[in-house]
C-alpha cells in the first residue's frame, strides 16, 4: 500500500481497485501530507484519479474534500449506502462513477461539482435524480439504469451539452417534452423497460438522434414527429426493431 501511495504522488493516480478493502485507507485522504522519508515533497502532486472500484467499502468520509484536484472518482461495484455531501466540494471532478451500490438518493451537493461530464448511477436504490444536477452545464453522459426512478427533474433542462442518457429499468410513466426539446445533442436515448405510455411530440427536435430504445415499455403509437430525428439508425419499440424507414412509411 505505501508504495502505490507513494507512486501516486508521483503520477497524481491511484488504482486500489479489487482489493477487498472495507474502508477507504486514511492516507488517501491526505496524500500530500503523507510524502514520506526521502521523498521530495515539493514534486509531489495531489491525487486526480481515485479508482476504488471492485471493493466492499461501505463509506466515503467528508474528508474526501481533500481531494479538490480530482477529476475522476470511481467507487463503483461496492457497499456504499449514501455519498457523503463532499462529493459537492470537488470542483474539477468530471467523471464520477458510483453504480452497482446500494445508495437510496444522491445528495443535493453534487450540484457543486460544476465540472461534471459524465455521471453513472446505475444499479443503485434510487428514487430520483437531484434537481441540483441541472447545475452541471458540461454533463455530456448520464447512466442511471436498474434504480426505481418515477421522474426526471425538470432542472436538467440546463443540461443542454446532453450527448448519453441511460434510464433502463425504471419507474418513469413519461418522457418531459420540455426536457426532450432541450436536449438537442442527444445521440443515445435508453428508456426500456420503464412505464411510458407515449413518446413526447418534442422529440423530433432531436435531428442528432441515432439510438432511441423503448422496448419494454407501454407504448403503442408513434408521432409524425419523429421525422425529424434525420440521424435515427436504431430504434426499438416493443420487441421490434423500426428502421427509419419503415417508420416513415408506418406513419
């Protein structure tokens, strides 16, 4: 362990995936202040990539606000039950993977991470998604599949640079039309096997959409609109693949 601590003050990375650690050790918490006996301290760097992932931890303490110059967060396929509020005072975090846990909600102060670019959630007890995330302009990737969510907040409007969304194996009864029509950038949409009776007239404002999955659900017509997804190349719906053309033609 000390060697890999001191080779990621070195590198700014540390890998401590798979190695059945119940607890995050306490030196990675403040691994500039551990630089040991014949260590330079002066060209040491602070920790950006943490990969935690394939472990058994059950917490992240608040001290992960140390760590203010990480850009990458890996806690996936663990015991953890909650994130602490921390994850907010990571200013240069852009990829945050926490799924394959056991956490019922994200906290609020994940708004704060303001750098985010990709986030994945899957696989978790979640209800909902935190209004707060509409605050990360730069999110380009969501993965939330498996978890029990009713409903996507209307806040991520905002997230406007949207490219991924993963919502697989949720609760969601309806796809916001607002929310839809603002994401523009949108070229992967996954709501199977959820609840969803419809498909919002919006989403022809997609014209950069080529996968759109919604097999599984309760949907049993198609709007005119989505002729305007001119990019589509996959498209599920029930057990059955549509081509576009043979949407244009169905419609």
């Amino acid at each position: 362990m000390d060697r890999m601590l001191k080779a990621a003050r070195t590198s700014g990375s540390l890998n401590l995936s798979n190695r059945s650690l119940r607890e995050v050790p306490n030196e990675v918490y403040r691994s500039l202040d551990a630089v040991g006996e014949g260590e330079k301290w002066w060209e040491a760097v602070e920790l950006q990539k943490l990969i935690l992932a394939h472990n058994n931890i059950e917490l992240l303490k608040e001290d992960l606000k140390n760590l203010s110059l990480l850009t990458v967060l890996n806690v996936s396929h663990n015991k953890l039950a909650h994130l602490p509020a921390a994850i907010g005072e990571l200013p240069m975090l852009k990829s945050l993977d926490v799924s394959f846990n056991l956490i019922p909600s994200i906290p609020e102060e994940i708004g704060s991470a303001a750098s985010l670019v990709k986030f994945d959630c899957s696989n978790n007890q979640l209800k909902e998604l935190p209004s707060s995330l509409g605050r990360c302009l730069d999110l380009s990737e969501i993965k939330a599949s498996n978890n029990c969510i009713t409903s996507i907040p209307e806040d991520l409007v905002n997230c406007s640079k949207l490219m991924k969304l993963d919502l697989e194996g949720n609760k969601l009864a309806v796809l916001s039309e607002n929310l839809i029509s603002s994401w523009t950038m949108l070229t992967e949409l996954n709501a199977s096997k959820n609840l969803l009776t419809g498909i919002p007239e919006t989403i022809g404002s997609l014209s950069r959409l080529i996968r759109f999955d919604l097999h599984q659900n309760r949907i049993s017509s198609i709007p005119s609109s989505i002729k305007g997804c001119s990019s589509l190349v996959e498209f599920y719906m029930g057990s059955y693949s549509h081509s576009l053309l043979s949407i244009h033609l169905d419609i």
